[in-house]
C-alpha cells in the first residue's frame, strides 16, 4: 500500500495541478513502490453560428430537435465535454497489473441563460481493471461496446457536429443520430482476450435498459410505452481485428458488434408482453500514409434513432422500430511550419422505418414519424502542438419525416482544445 508520505504527495501534486504541470509531459506522480498517479483531460470551447428551418406542421420530432426557424449565437463546448480523468495504478503484483479512472465531463457553457448554475458535469467513467496474461477484465462504467468504434472513429469527436435545440447545457450530438446511434457510458463487467495475431474479442454483461418508445396516436395524442421490468442483463461484445500493411505505410482495423436485451411492460400498464431490443454494427478504417478512409454501419430493431434504447425504440402500440444508419469518412493529414493539419468530409445517415400502426396513423390524421436524419461535414483540424487543438467545422443536415415533412439546418463552428 502507498505511505502516509505518497498520499500526501499525491495530495500536494492534485492541489498544485494546474499550476506545475508541464506543457510538455503529461502529469505523472509515482511512488518508489509502484504506485503512480495521473492525470489527463481537456478543456474546449467554440464559437458556433446556427440557421435553421421552420419545423414542419403534423411531425412528431425527434428527441433531440433541431432549432426551430431561427439563428442563433452561443459560445459552448463541442461533441466531446471538457474532461478531468485520474488515473491510479497499482504495483505488478502476482502477474496482475491493476488500475483505476475516474472520469468528470464538465461543460463550460450554460443552458442559454446567465444562471451558472445550469451547466452540466457527468461522472461518465468511474472503473476498474485487471490485466495479465489472460486478457483483461473491466469492472464499473465505462463506454459501451455496441457502436462505440462507430463512435470513436468518427472525425467529430474533436469537432461539433450536430446541435439540438439550443437552450441546452450539455456537448453536442456530434454524428450521434446521424450515423450511429450513441453507446453511453454504462456500469458494466467486461472480459478482453489477449491480442492473438490482431484479434480481440470483448464481451461484457450491461446493466439493463428501460427499453422506451414515443409515438402519436389515432387520437393525436403522444404515447410513451416503457418496457420498464428487467429481469436479465444486457448482452454486448466486440470482435476486432489491427494490422498493418505496405511495409507498415498503412495502417488497418475492422470491427463487429453487438448487442442483445429482453425488457418486460409492467403489469398494471396498458402494454402486455415484453420487447426485445437488438443490434448488430461494424465497420472499417483504413490508413495509408497521409490519408484515411472509414466506413461503418449498424441495424437492429428497438435501438431508438439517436440515444440507445432511451427514447423512441418502440411505436405507440409497443411495437419495436427498426432501424439502421452508415457513415462514409475520408481525412487527409499532413505536417507543415505551423504544426499538423488534417482536413476531413464526412457524411452520416440514420434510417427509421415506419411500423404498421405508424402507417394507419398517417394515412388517418397526416401525422408524420421521424423517417431520416443526414448530416455533411466539413471540416478543418489543425493541431498547433500536441496540447493545443483548433478547429473549423462546417455541417449541413436535414431531418425527414414519414409524411415528407422536412427541414434543414446549417451550423458552422470554431473551436480550439487544450489537452494534457
């Protein structure tokens, strides 16, 4: 175990964080024994324009809705949230390297008023794990597997992306909703194999889901069916595959995942029975020198067309919604004088496809579901230094509806990183 007198060092470095830490290593406090402490994290801010559409009469909107006919200013953090991680890891003891992270997500902006009490900070990742010659074994709340690569592998990370309505506190949807659907950060017991020849193979048991649903009905009214028993957990895994190749010019990974829950109506609601929510998701991203090409692609029934499993996975009726979507990405990188430079297009796409109680729906009162949500990016990412990022992104997305409603949005952002 660490001394008194590691504890207090690691309580003197925490405190004098922001002040002594180098620009150019990261933060590190390690102790004669094995034990280490640190840190890592960034803070980011951008200066985003927004024009939207008027939103169109008779369509049920998406959970996050785009803004509604009108331009608008804010000064607000991008897709990914300001980040302060610590990261504690313990002496090799017995073959077993053991380590923990405990991750806060602030934003820096407010929910579009002076109140500074409105913004938003999200404990997303508080874990444990344990590695050895076995793999690895992942214990707490972590990033899920399912469309986590789709996710990660996405330029936007480090950009903008798509906003929702803009009275909101939190990041932005990046290409969530428009690509792939967002995996959330769950508590979770996760198993990784070893590497074998480029093989990976994760599984892990989820904390269940409510699996949730929104709909209009015959009578104009909204329903939200909840599937709220969960009796069994959520099943998520991963197979992967890295390599490289052209004398390691090029560099080569490809990916599947999935998931799989079971969730019961309660037994004094209107709804009988249970819902099964599942899904399958892959993709590809290739590297050769300065360029990089990534496509990947999910589909599954119950996932909801923007956060997993949360919103509008299920009709009015009950009745599961099937769905897919893609993303199509190529960057270009190159170092110059002024630092690196990587220029990027993107363009993402989530489909719905309309039930049959949806259809009776339309065809009686011209209510419209949400059918597609595309988005376009452009964007600019150049890295001063390894600590200081700034960015230029442009995005144009449109949102379509069963009864051909539609509406677009344009949003263009310029935001800069510091990260250590």
């Amino acid at each position: 175990m660490p001394t008194f007198k590691q504890l207090l060092c690691v309580i003197a470095a925490v405190a004098t964080l922001f002040a002594a830490c180098p620009a150019d290593a990261a933060f590190v406090v390690g102790g004669s024994d094995g034990w280490s402490f640190s840190t890592d994290g960034n803070v980011n801010l951008f200066l985003r324009y927004t024009t939207a559409d008027q939103r169109p009469d008779n369509v049920h909107s998406a959970f996050y809705t785009l803004s509604d006919d009108q331009d608008s200013f804010r000064t607000r953090s991008g897709f990914l949230p300001g980040v302060l991680a610590f990261n504690i890891k313990a002496p090799t003891m017995g073959g077993l390297d053991m380590a923990a992270r405990v991750g806060f997500y602030p934003n820096p902006q407010n929910g579009n008023t002076k109140n500074s009490f409105s913004g938003q900070i999200d404990l997303r990742e508080i874990f444990f794990t344990v590695d050895g010659n076995f793999g690895q074994f992942l214990v707490g709340k972590a990033f899920s597997l399912f469309q986590g690569q789709n996710c990660l592998t996405g330029m936007s990370v480090y950009g903008f992306g798509i906003e929702g309505a803009v009275s909101g506190g939190g990041a932005t949807l990046g290409n969530i909703g428009y690509g792939y659907i967002y995996p959330q950060f769950n508590a979770q017991l996760r198993y990784t194999t070893p590497d074998m020849h480029g093989f990976k193979l994760a599984v892990a048991i989820h904390d269940p889901s409510q699996i949730n649903g929104s709909g209009v009905g015959l009578d104009s009214n909204v329903y939200n069916p909840s599937a709220v028993e969960t009796n069994t957990p959520r099943w998520e895994a991963e197979l992967s595959y890295a390599g490289t190749y052209a004398d390691t010019d090029g560099t080569f990974k490809t990916w599947v995942s999935g998931l799989y829950q079971n969730a019961k109506f309660a037994k004094d609601s209107a709804y009988d029975g249970d819902v099964t929510a599942w899904g399958v998701a892959g993709g590809v991203q290739v590297g050769y020198k300065a360029y990089e090409l990534v496509a990947s692609a999910f589909t599954g029934e119950a996932l909801g067309s923007t956060l997993m499993l949360d919103y509008d996975s299920l009709d009015y009726t009950g009745e599961e919604r099937e769905g897919y979507g893609y993303l199509l990405q190529g960057t270009y990188t190159w170092d110059n004088r002024f630092g690196k430079t990587k220029l990027g297009i993107c363009y993402g796409a989530n489909r719905m496809d309309e039930t049959s109680a949806e259809k009776v729906v339309r065809a009686a009162t011209g209510n419209g579901e949400l059918k597609q949500q595309d988005v376009i990016t452009l964007g600019v990412f150049h890295d001063i230094n390894p600590h200081l990022k700034l960015v230029l992104e442009y995005n144009r997305a449109k949102v379509e509806w069963f009864n051909g409603g539609k509406q677009e949005v344009d949003i263009i952002g310029l935001g800069t990183f510091f990260m250590w």
